[in-house]
C-alpha cells in the first residue's frame, strides 16, 4: 500500500460500526466515530435484553439465590454459585473450612480451565491469526484447536464430578455440598489432570509466539488478594494504587452509573475513575501466588511479574490455566471426605457479602435477608459491567494509532480489542442497581 | 469457498444466559465431526462470519421480553426451514418470566437508576407464543447429547428421539432411591420433564424442575403430598416458579397455592 494512501485514510471521516459482536457471551455492539482523522467517540453498547435478576430475587428464599443466580451466565455459574453462597453464608454469620472449602476451589479451577480455554482457543486466538473462527482455524491449526477442545473438557469434566453437569450443577447449596464427591471419584481425574498440566505448558508457549499489538496501558488494577493463596473465593480487594479493602466496603469505594448507551452500568473508583478487573489484574498482583511451575513458564516466554499489553491477556489467561491445573491436582491429591457434606445453616436476619475470582474478573454480591431467610434486598456487579468504562478507554488509545489501517481491518483489530476482556455482555446486563443504599 | 451440499445451521439469541448454545460449543468431541457434516453458518457466540439464510435449521435460545426481539423471531422463523427452540427460556420464558408475576416497571425502577431507558415487554414469553415451532427441546440447560441427537434428526429428516416422561423414569433407571420416598425429601421429579439423567435424586436432593412439566403431569396430587411432607402453600408457589413458571401447568400450579 502506497504511502498516500495510507495518509489519506488517516485523514478521512469514519464511523466504525459492529452491530452485533460476534464470540462474546451476550448481545453487544461497537461504534467508534473519527472525523477527519481525530477520534470522536467510542461507545460499548450492551442491548441484552434486561432480566431483572436483582428485583426477581426478592422474596425467594436465601437457599434459593445460589441456583438463580447461576443463570445469568452459562459460561461462568460457579462464579455466581460460589458468590452468592459465600455472601448468604457470611449473612448468618458462618465461615466454612476444610474439604468443603477446598471443593468449592476446586469446582472454580474446573471452571477457569473450561471458561479460560473456551475463550484463548475458540473465541479469542483466530483473531490473532486472521481467522473468523476456531472451526476454520482448525483447518490449518489442528492440532491446537484439537488439544484445546480436550483441555477444556478436562475444566469440564471436573465441574462435572463435582457439580453434577457442567453448566448449572447441582450440587451446590449454602453450607457446602448436597453430595460430597467420594475420594476415587476425584483420583480418576487425576490423569487427565497431568496431561492438561503439560498442554496447558504448551498452550502458554504457543499463545505468547502469537504478535501482539503494542499497547501497554497504565490501569489501576483491581483483584481479590489472599494472603495465602491465588484468589478465587476469598480476599480483601486492592489494587496497583493503594487501595486494600475488606469485601464489605466495595460500595464506599466503587461508584456505578447509568449511562443511555448501555443495559449495564459503569463502574468507577470513587474520586479516581476507570479500573481493569480480570486476568492481568489477578496475575499483575498476585504472581508471588501462582505456583513455580507457572511462573517460571510465564517469565521463561516473556511475559514480566506484571502485564499491561491487554492483548497479552490470552497468556495470562493460560498461565492462569496451568496454575488452575496444578491446584485442582493439589486438591484432589490432599481431599479427605468430609464427615458431612454441608453445614446446616439457621437463616438470621442481616447482610452478607460475596466477593469471587471470574475467569473474567471479580464479582461482587450483596443481599440483605429477614429473620426467616427471605431476601428482601439483592445487589449484584459483575465483572464485565466493571470493564466497560476500561474497554472503551483502551479504544480511545489504540484507534488513532491504526487509523492508516483500512476500515474492515480496523473493525476487526477493535472487536479483537473488545475481546481482550473476555466480555460476558450476559452478565453484565443483568445488575444495574440503582443507589448506594436502601437500608 | 462455501460448500453448498452441506446444510446450513443458524443459532439465535434471545434474552438468556447463553448457557444452552454453549451446549453446542461443549461437544467437545463431537463439534468438528459435526462441523463437518453441516456448515455453521451464523452462529455468533462462535463466528464472526455470517452466511446469508434461509437456513436448513435454526437453533433458538432464549425468551422474547423486548419489542424488537418480538418483531425479529418473526424474521428468524421466515429464513428457517425448521425452527427448535432450546432451553426452558426458549420454550417456557426462563426464569426472567418472573416478571409476568409481577409488575415490570416495578422491577425497572428497582434495578435501574433511569428506568426510561430500558424498553422491555411486561411479560418474558416462550419462542412458540410468536411462531410455529417445530421442536422443543427442554432444560435448563439442555443436556447437549440430546442437542445431538435433535441436530442428527433433523439434517436425517426423522422426528427426534426424546422421551416425555418424567423424572422419575431416569431415577428408576438409574437406579437411585427415591429422595421422596426413602428420605422425605420433597422432589418435582414426578412431574418433571425427563432429559437430565435424574441428576438431582443422585446427588441427595429434590429435583427442582429445571426441565418443565412432562407430558401429561398430575401436580396436584404432588403437591398434597409436598404438604404431607410439611411444605407450606409459599412454598409450593416458590417451587412451581423458577426456570419454567410460565409453562401451562407450572403456572396454574403454582397460582393455585397462592391463596
């Protein structure tokens, strides 16, 4: 391409449009407006229809929320199950330990694997590679679309063992388990559970000699911190720019409006603005918490303790896997039955608080319940609805950069940016609350 | 490039979780086989490519709740040959259909800080309240070996192989021993839709009806023996109400016990 040409699109007026993005969860749609080449407006718009969740939650029983919640999103409901047990528990004053805990982890590491590989290999990676699809990638790229499948069936299949089925288990409840998996039934995927160990390797290897775009922003990175372990259920929620806060305190910290382009919220930190939640928070700040092995494959193939290029968020996503791999193991190798499978739990009237590790960045619940265990007050954020602001933002700094770029090119570098964030429009339409608070 | 003697298969979204396509996407050892044999020709979730319709078969998740969703299921159906519908939103109005139990702007305004914004029908309906369908295919979510199946009968001219009777059937099957009857654990299975595998009853708890009614439901005598078993009139209307309340007989269940 002459370089006139190039300078002429550069120049010119353009309205980028993506009426319906393709390899999301969920009904959303870009528009992005450049006039004479200045960029003028990016918008994320979320049309998924609204479901009410929060107000339909009202008047259930407390025991109920954890299979409600869990549909809205097919691709993550452990993150709601864990979620919303973890903040009906807190409400009546109960913290579990021991194997039920350590089942509740392992449920999610099925779920990070299933959900994380779904997205680097079938939605996310073609873009990288110039492909609509991971069906006509698999054309050339057989066999790594091959081992991704049998990888995320791995992610499933202990979702499976432990849940029941692998979107909306069963098993589930407030105070543990219904059934509590017996040891044999763990130690049977303990072979599988090696082999995707070693392809999980390989998956890092393959994701990071992909090219990446260059765009290295300065986020305020947001994710739950243990001080044990790499998040997934429990923490306080801090970031790279002071923040360290008790789960409790989300409300004070983080601002949501309503914006008319959108079903889903926004969401800010108080007196500062937008924030990333997801995998290169979650890796950013808690590397000393993954396990050698992932680091040290996550250092030996370029990646640095932290990561700010949003589009390496495809290795990050697999170092997350092959860390996901080694925990389940871990866990299935130290599980002992429990005596019981669930701690019976007596409702008492107060709030409780919920806050987990989605593959796809942390999910906040809060619900406020009577003394008979009726819900009487629901709020819930999901992760995506707190990326938006961020993702619109990443937008703003990488289009004028491409603007030589031609317009379908350029449409498909800003969906591939979008899907940078993994983005469950799904969820994130769902939860629009509407003050701080009601009480 | 298109290879045109393959039939083209088409996924929609309606308001849903996205869980029953993901069904598709969870053949894990199935979905290249199959890619083989049909071509996925607008399939969002998966594809950023679209072929033009008419489609040999459309796959539709999802309820209708909102105006523009009621006027493009009348589009969908124009370019589909055979139309099924997927999951308890699709054929029952999922759980979103809450709503219709209650006043719709009341939630807007509870959820929304600007409820003008949002436009929204004030009932969540199922896919064949707006167009003939011509499978249903139940669950919350759908067991995807039956989405095979379904997929296989219909590229085969040939009705699908997916039985009507209840829950209680696949217990038996299965062996397990009846929740209800051994522990006193109240159960929907007996007036449930099979297609799980009874997954509930082999987990140690009641089924919750993620399925829908079966065929032909006796939810009356289940219900006296719900009560039998200590179950309180609020109880019942609770239980009726969750992913399939606005099926027929779920839903004059449930307004029974209401009183």
């Amino acid at each position: 391409m002459s370089g006139n040409r190039k300078n002429h699109r550069a120049n010119q007026s353009r309205t980028i449009k993506v009426d319906y993005l393709a390899r999301v969860e969920g009904e959303g749609a870009l528009y992005v407006r450049v006039r004479n080449g200045q960029l003028q407006d990016v918008k994320l718009k979320i049309f998924e229809p609204p479901r009410f969740f929060e107000a339909l939650l009202r008047g259930r029983r407390f025991t109920e929320a954890p299979d409600i919640t869990a549909r809205i999103c097919g691709i993550c409901p452990i993150a709601y199950l864990n979620c919303s047990i973890h903040a009906m528990e807190d409400a009546c004053g109960v913290k579990i330990n021991g194997p039920i805990r350590e089942l509740r982890r392992l449920i999610y590491c099925g779920e990070w694997i299933e959900s994380h590989v779904l997205h680097v290999a079938m939605l996310h990676a073609p873009d990288f590679l110039g492909y609509d699809d991971a069906i006509r990638m698999a054309k050339d790229h057989t066999e790594i679309v091959q081992a991704a499948l049998r990888l995320k069936k791995v992610g499933n299949e202990i979702v499976r063992v432990v849940g029941g089925r692998e979107i909306h288990p069963v098993n589930m409840r407030v105070g543990g388990f219904y059934r509590a998996p017996r040891k044999f039934e763990l130690t049977a995927l303990a072979e599988d559970l090696k082999w995707a160990r070693d392809t999980a390797i390989e998956l890092i290897r393959w994701t990071a000699g992909l090219s990446f775009p260059d765009l290295e922003r300065d986020y305020e990175f947001v994710t739950l911190r243990h001080a044990e372990e790499y998040p997934l259920n429990e923490g306080r929620l801090v970031s790279n720019k002071g923040l360290d806060i008790p789960v409790s305190d989300f409300y004070s910290t983080f601002v949501e409006e309503q914006v008319q382009h959108s079903h889903a919220l926004h969401s800010t930190v108080r007196n500062r603005g937008t924030y990333l939640v997801g995998p290169l928070a979650r890796y950013s700040l808690n590397f000393d918490h993954l396990t050698p092995l992932a680091q040290e494959t996550a250092l030996s193939v370029g990646l640095d303790k932290v990561c700010r290029n949003p589009f390496q968020s495809i290795i990050v996503r697999s170092v997350e896997t092959l860390y996901a791999c080694e925990e389940a193991l871990r866990i299935i190798e130290a599980y002992e039955e429990p005596d019981r499978p669930y701690v019976e739990i007596a409702p008492q009237a107060g709030r409780g608080y919920g806050c987990t590790e989605a593959p796809r960045g942390t999910l906040f619940h809060t619900y406020r319940i009577d003394e008979q265990g009726i819900i009487l007050d629901a709020r819930i954020v999901p992760p995506t609805a707190q990326n938006q602001k961020t993702i619109e933002a990443d937008l703003r700094e990488f289009v004028p950069k491409h603007l030589d770029l031609s317009t379908d090119e350029l449409t498909w570098k800003c969906e591939q940016a979008v899907r940078n964030y993994d983005p469950c429009i799904s969820c994130a339409t769902h939860f629009l609350k509407l003050e701080l608070d009601r009480e | 490039m298109r290879d045109k003697s393959k039939p083209k298969l088409a996924v929609w979204k309606f308001s849903s979780c996205d869980g029953c396509q993901l069904s598709l996407l969870d053949c894990e050892d199935e979905l290249l086989d199959l890619a083989s044999k049909i071509e996925i020709a607008n399939f969002p979730e998966a594809s950023r490519a679209v072929v033009k319709g008419p489609y040999e078969l459309s796959l539709v998740e999802g309820s209708i709740s909102t105006p523009h969703d009621a006027q493009r299921i009348q589009e969908v159906r124009r370019q589909s040959k055979f139309l099924v519908t997927i999951g308890a939103c699709a054929t029952a109005g999922g759980i979103q259909a809450l709503r219709n139990f209650a006043d719709v702007a009341e939630f807007a305004r509870y959820v929304y800080a600007a409820p003008q914004y949002i436009e929204t029908l004030s009932n969540s309906t199922p896919i064949a309240y707006h167009v003939f369908v011509d499978f249903e295919l139940r669950g919350c979510p759908i067991n995807k070996a039956q989405l095979v199946e379904v997929i296989g009968a219909f590229l085969n001219n040939r009705r699908p192989n997916v039985p009507h009777y209840s829950v209680c059937m696949e217990c038996k099957r299965r062996g397990t021993i009846c929740v209800m009857v051994a522990q006193g654990i109240p159960c929907l299975g007996p007036v449930t839709h099979a297609g799980c595998g009874a997954l509930c009853p082999a987990y140690r708890r009641g089924c919750y009806g993620c399925f829908g009614p079966m065929e032909t439901p006796n939810t009356v005598a289940l219900s006296s023996r719900w009560k039998e078993l200590g179950a309180a009139n609020a109880d019942l209307v609770r239980a009726y109400r969750t992913f399939n309340a606005f099926s027929e007989v779920f839903r004059k269940e449930s307004v029974a016990h209401e009183r």
